[in-house]
C-alpha cells in the first residue's frame, strides 16, 4: 500500500506508472458484521450507536469484472445512508447484498459476511476492466453511487427506473469508506480541478440528489420566481438545495433548527429563514395527533417572508414529522418532492388539501448518470459549492456517523481514506482563488458533540 500512496500521491504521475504499481491484497475499509446485524434490537432508534457496529477492518481486494473500475479512494463522506446501514435500519443491509448476490456469479462478490460501506469517492483510478475505455488508470475522478444493470427496457429512458438500480455502497459492496473502492465505469465522472480530496468528494451523493429532486424535469422542474420550502436548509441535502434554488433565480425559504444554522443559510445568499425552533413549531400533538392550527401558522409565517405569496415547490426529505405542514402550505397546482424519511416512513397528510388544490406528490431517489453529471459539472464550473463543515480520518468514520445521526453537524462530513492530510489533490489554483470564500463557508461551523469517542473498533477491540 505504500508503493501505491507514494504513485497516487504524485501529481506528476503517468498513466503507465499506476498501471505498472502493483495492487495490495488487501486494504483498511470501515464495514458491518453480519453476525451483528441484531446488536440493536429492541432498541429506539434515537438510542443506536454507529461507533458500536463500524469497525475498521483489513478486508482482500475485490476481483476486478468487466465494465469496472478499481479506485485508490484518497476521501469520502458521510452520507444519511450511512446512519441507516449503521443502525440496520430499515433493513440491514445484508439483506441487499445477499439478494445481488443471487442474481449472477459475478454480483455473488458482493455476498460476504461483511459490508464495506459508503456512497462517495475522490480518487484515482487504479484499474479497470474490460469493456472500459473512457477512464484509464491514474484518471482523477469522483463516483456517483448510481449502480445500474440495463438489461431491461425499463431503464433506457431513465435509468432511475433499472429494476436492478441499486445504491453503490448501501445496496452493494466495496464502497467509499474505505481505501480502495469498486464502482461501475459508468460511475465515474471528472473530479472537480480547484477542490482537495475530500472537498470533491463532499458533494456527489446529496448534489446529485438535491439537483434532480429540485432542478431535472424528473423531480420538481424549478423555475425561475418560485418559491421553494427547503427542510434542513443548512445539512447535507438542504445546502445544496439551498444554492441550486439561489443560482437557478427562486427564492428558497430556509427551515433550520438553530440561530448558529440560520447564519449558514444567510452566508449562502438566503434571507427567508424560518427557525423553527426558536419559533416553536409543534406539528404534532402527539405520537397519533397532528395540530393543523401549527400548519396555518406556518403558513403565515412563510407568507410573511414571500411577500405574501405561497410555496411552489417543497423540498421533502424529514417525512412524517412535517409532511403533513409540507402538503398543506403548498400553493394550489404546487408541487411536493420527497426523496428521504429520516423522521420516519409512514407519513400522514390531510388528502383534502392535496386533491382539491391539485398539488402533486414527487418521489425522487438519487439521479440517473446524467443528472449526476450536470450536477457534477456545476460544482467544477464554481456555480454551486462544496459544503464541507468537517474532516475526520477513516478510523474515526463511527464518530462522524455518530454527530450525523445526532444532528450535530452541518453540511457535510468528509473522511480521508488515503489522503495523509486535508487540502491535497488542488490542480487548478486560480480557479480555487476565485471561490475560496464560498468553498470555506461551512468551515469551522460545527456544533460540538459532548460524547466522544476513539474511533472504529478493530479486531482486537471486540
């Protein structure tokens, strides 16, 4: 492995050097266990503990198929996906993983009694497999987790519609966390030029969500004038959110849980912010109740920062909590798009509100390749930015699910996997001069978790 960081390490670096390096057997990766997929039954969700079930461990390199890459992971991210593989809800995902095992004998690869996690990359291209053409080894690249089959009709239009689409690094295995990742060719896109590793890993995941959700014609088609609800405004799907509805010409009302958070969508260009809890909004007055005089009271507050006018697009993604305000303070003919539940699944709503207004209800997962790559070419143009609140190393990805799971970050979460040290892998410096400002802007805004701990239990700590 060390042969391999000083190659990957060289900026001057050729093709044919990293073609010739040899590959390790194996590489550090943060994984789940199988045989502790029910160490948190019976347990509130609230009470899981992801630096309990993510450990760092040696696992072998993956064989190579065709139409793959293998990639020297310089840094990764914290997605919400991986909370919900870390607590095993609301399925473990070895479950996943044993049913793209069955489908060939090259996905039975992904079937092991450990899951290597994660669904973002930063990197350089190590090798790849028949069939590639496009990406060579020593590429900088950055992987959507879009992990698609198209055998079938069904996802030649859209290929979010692939009956065999599934998330690389939560549905599959060998993912980000990790030092060494396997992806799909057709995962690849060209990392940003003026960001660090883990700056241009930041984004893919939530960018790409947040852009077809809000911006594609497949989620809420955003104009220019409207005014967009955005839940969780200063996180990691919100901030994108939030700067896709400033460049694109609508007016994001922003919905934050803290003052320290409404200042972060005010330094991203917002001015209608609504804090709700400084404000106290209960939506529901009890675990069966919600309160709909909560929902009217939102709603004047949301017309009083628009000028009177109501919401035209909803950005959905904490579900039960506030779906039932979301349905109804949109305008007539508007529109609600959700893409995540992290509040919980069986949402409520009251339907007169949604037929009788002829609002529409969007459900949009992830991105198709295409929509990954616009997404991806916004943030290498410097029209829409990292947001990048905190770094840690691999080894203490379980605390950076941890503050993720407790809410207790901003933005985004980056790990450095190969990367020795934060702000390597800048290649155009001009360009990073220009957007320094914007690309530190989450920096520093961190509220700090009181519960510590040493990092991701290996072998000899269980």
């Amino acid at each position: 492995m060390r042969e391999l960081l000083d190659v990957v390490l060289d900026p001057d670096r050729t093709q044919r050097d990293v073609a010739a390096v040899p590959l390790p057997k194996t590489y550090r990766a943060i994984t789940l266990r199988k045989e502790e997929a029910e160490m948190f039954a019976g347990m509130a969700s609230a009470e899981k503990d992801p630096r309990k079930s993510l450990h760092l461990d040696e696992v072998p390199v993956p064989e190579l198929g065709p139409g793959e890459a293998l990639v020297a992971v310089m840094a990764s991210s914290v997605n919400y996906n991986t909370v919900w593989s870390s607590i095993f809800e609301p399925l473990s995902t070895f479950g996943f993983l044993e049913r793209y095992g069955r489908r060939s004998e090259l996905a039975r690869r992904h079937d092991l009694p450990y899951h290597v996690i994660g669904s973002d990359l930063a990197g350089v291209v190590l090798r790849t497999g028949p069939g590639v053409n496009v990406w060579k080894p020593g590429d900088e690249v950055v992987a959507h987790c879009l992990s698609v089959e198209l055998e079938s009709s069904d996802g030649h239009n859209d290929t979010m519609l692939d009956p065999e689409q599934r998330i690389w690094g939560f549905e599959t295995n060998f993912g980000g966390l990790a030092e060494i990742a396997l992806v799909k060719s057709n995962q690849l896109m060209p990392k940003p030029r003026h960001l660090s590793w883990e700056e241009a890993a930041a984004p893919g995941l939530v960018n790409s969500t947040a852009y077809r959700q809000l911006v594609s014609r497949n989620g809420a088609g955003m104009k220019q004038g409207d005014n967009v609800l955005i839940w969780g405004a200063s996180g990691g799907l919100g901030s994108y959110a939030t700067q896709f509805a400033l460049a694109g010409g609508a007016t994001p009302v922003c919905v934050v849980s803290s003052p320290q958070k409404a200042e972060i969508c005010r330094k991203m260009g917002a001015e209608a912010i609504i804090d709700r809890s400084a404000e106290g909004y209960k939506f529901w007055k009890d675990e069966q109740t919600q309160d709909p005089r909560e929902w009217k009271r939102f709603g004047r507050r949301i017309r009083e920062l628009t000028g009177g006018e109501d919401i035209d697009i909803v950005f959905e993604h904490p579900g039960r909590e506030t779906f039932g305000a979301s349905v109804f303070v949109t305008r007539k003919g508007g529109t609600i798009t959700t893409c995540a539940s992290t509040s919980g699944y069986l949402h409520e709503y009251d339907n007169r509100y949604l037929w009788m207004s002829l609002k529409r209800i969007i459900g949009s997962h992830f991105a198709n390749y295409r929509e990954a790559w616009e997404a991806n070419r916004l943030i290498a143009k410097g029209k829409i930015h990292p947001t990048l609140s905190k770094v840690y190393a691999l080894e203490d990805t379980g605390q950076a699910a941890y503050d993720v799971h407790r809410n207790l970050h901003q933005g985004k979460v980056g790990v450095l996997a190969l990367a020795p040290q934060e702000g390597l892998g800048v290649r155009d410096h001009d360009k990073r001069a220009q957007h320094i400002d914007a690309i530190n802007r989450f920096r520093g805004e961190w509220p700090q978790s009181t519960d510590r701990h040493e990092g991701c239990p290996g072998p000899a700590e269980l």
